[in-house]
C-alpha cells in the first residue's frame, strides 16, 4: 500500500508550484483528489485490459434451492468483470467445479439441476450472473472477479465514540476535538472506516446525517456491519463508498498517479511543460504494465477440457 494521499498531494503541489491553497486562492485538495481517483482508474483500465489476473479476489455465495439468479459485487471492475465461476452442490470447496460460460442467446429453460452454465447479465453499471440450469439443492457458488480499486479521499475524521450491538451500530460519534470535516461527510450517503494505514475497518456504512455540533453519526437502521467488521476509538472516517485513504496500488506505481495529477494539473494552468508530462506519462504507463506481465515466472501450462464431466480441470 502507497502512503496516505495528502502527503501525495503535498508532493505534487510542490512539483507544479502550486503551494498556495486557501478557499479562495490556488487549487483546491478536493481537485488533486478527482485527479489522482482519475489516475488510479486510468492505470488500472490498462493493466487490466492486458492481464486481467491482475486485481482478481474471490467470494463465495451460499445459495437456496432455485436461486439461480445473484449480482455481482458491486467492487467488480465496471460492475461486471468476471474471471471464473464455480459451482459445488454440497457447499465444500473440495466439490467445486468450473462453470462455462455461456451467452444470453443460447440459454434455454431447463428443469432445475446442477449448473453447468452461467451468464453475465449487464445492465448500467451493474452486472448479474444467471445459472443454468438453477440448483435444485442448497449449495455453494465461488466467484473470481477483477476488483476495482478503492477511491482516495482525505481522513475527514476520527471515531471519538462508538457503540456495536452485534452487527448494529447504535452509536457512532465523530471526535469533534480532532480535524474534522463534517461539511464533506455531509455530501455523501455512505462513510467507510479505516486505520492509520488506510486498512478498511468498515465500509460502506449508510448513513442518514451527521450533527455539527456534537458530532452524532445517524446510521440508517438498514445497515449491518459484516462478521469480518468492527470499528475502535481513534479510526478514520472517510466519504463515500468503497473508500480509503491511501492507494490500493505497489508502491512503484504511485509514481503514475503523482505523473497523472502534475499533468493534468499542468494543463489545467496552461502550462507549457504538459506536452512533455503526458509524454512521460505514456511511457511511465507502458513501463508498468510491462512489469506486470513479469509477475509469474512459474511454467504456464495448457488447460485440459474435460467434456464428459462438462466442467474445466
């Protein structure tokens, strides 16, 4: 993990000169911010589109009987980017099994039974993943999906009181005596809270206000914290969903961002020294994607088709 974003922020002012910030003077935090949210999306649009192995994690889905129809998370990369799907009628990882992909034309009604098949659906930004044929039993479903990277947003807080009835927050204080912004939380419908290091500590809490002067935090009595979530005295709050505070990213590709940010903020002062940023940019860019094709050194072998057993060994 890179390191937390103002400091990037700091350096990137002082690479276009562009020290001087106040309300109404220089450019704004809230700008280098759009920028480096910019980069990040940028850069992985890139990487991913050569090595889509790249940024993937896994979920499992416990599924009832029927239940042949499931969204795909929504932290997928454009809401839909698969890699693998997997199927197991028991529920035990050792009985899961590759799932083909298939299209909308060719799916049929079939009596329910063992998937063989599935189908990405997408609408929007949303993506869904349609079985066939459905399950007739209770089962297990595990996907592989290419992960976007969290946004950046700056620490608008820390939690000065909390109060966790097992996964209901009934309490949730900011600590009005440390920085705060309270203004920017206010513009958005979810927080997310992390530690020092920008970790997720909880994200994507709804939220239906935040009081000015004592510093209450409203959470709408629809959310509850997953099993893997808690949240302790002095972890920092930021706006919006799916947010931290430092870069998801290996450290030697914030220097994109940092490249990205200076020269979009280059243009933005109609500097003459952006054509020769973006042209360092483009070859900072192919540089790091070149690198990740390095990743694995380890044999790549052929995969052998099964067709008898209709799943991919």
């Amino acid at each position: 993990m890179s390191r937390y974003v103002k400091y990037i922020i700091d350096q990137v002012r002082r690479e276009t000169e562009n020290e001087d910030s106040a309300d109404f003077v220089g450019i704004s935090d809230a700008e280098f911010i759009q920028y480096l949210n910019d980069a990040q999306y940028n850069i992985q649009s890139q990487i991913v589109a050569l090595h889509p192995d790249v940024f993937v994690v896994e979920k499992d889905f416990s599924i009832a009987e029927s239940d042949g129809d499931f969204l795909i998370p929504s932290d997928s990369f454009l809401g839909n980017k698969l890699i693998a799907v997997k199927y197991s009628s028991t529920g035990n990882d050792d009985d899961l099994y590759n799932l083909r992909e298939t299209s909308l034309s060719r799916m049929q009604k079939t009596p329910n039974g063992d998937p063989a098949y599935y189908t990405v659906i997408r609408s929007g930004g949303v993506g869904r993943i349609k079985l066939t044929p459905s399950p007739s039993s209770v089962g297990k479903l595990k996907i592989y999906y290419v992960q976007r990277l969290r946004e950046l947003d700056l620490r608008r807080g820390q939690v000065g009181a909390v109060t966790i009835s097992t996964s209901t927050i009934s309490a949730l204080n900011i600590d009005l005596a440390k920085n705060s912004d309270i203004d920017s939380l206010n513009e958005h419908n979810h927080i997310c809270i992390i530690d020092e290091e920008g970790n997720k500590k909880a994200e994507n809490i709804k939220i239906d206000s935040i009081n000015s002067s004592t510093g209450a935090i409203t959470v709408n009595s629809s959310f509850a914290l997953a099993s893997s979530e808690t949240i302790a005295v002095g972890d920092y709050i930021v706006g919006g969903k799916y947010t931290t505070t430092a870069p998801d990213i290996d450290p030697s590709v914030e220097r994109y961002l940092i490249a990205y940010c200076a020269w979009k903020i280059l243009k933005r002062d109609s500097s003459i020294d952006s054509t020769e940023a973006a042209q360092e940019l483009s070859m900072m860019a192919q540089d790091i994607i070149k690198s990740y094709s390095l990743i694995s050194e380890d044999v790549q072998y052929i995969p052998e088709i099964n067709e008898s057993e209709d799943w991919l060994i």
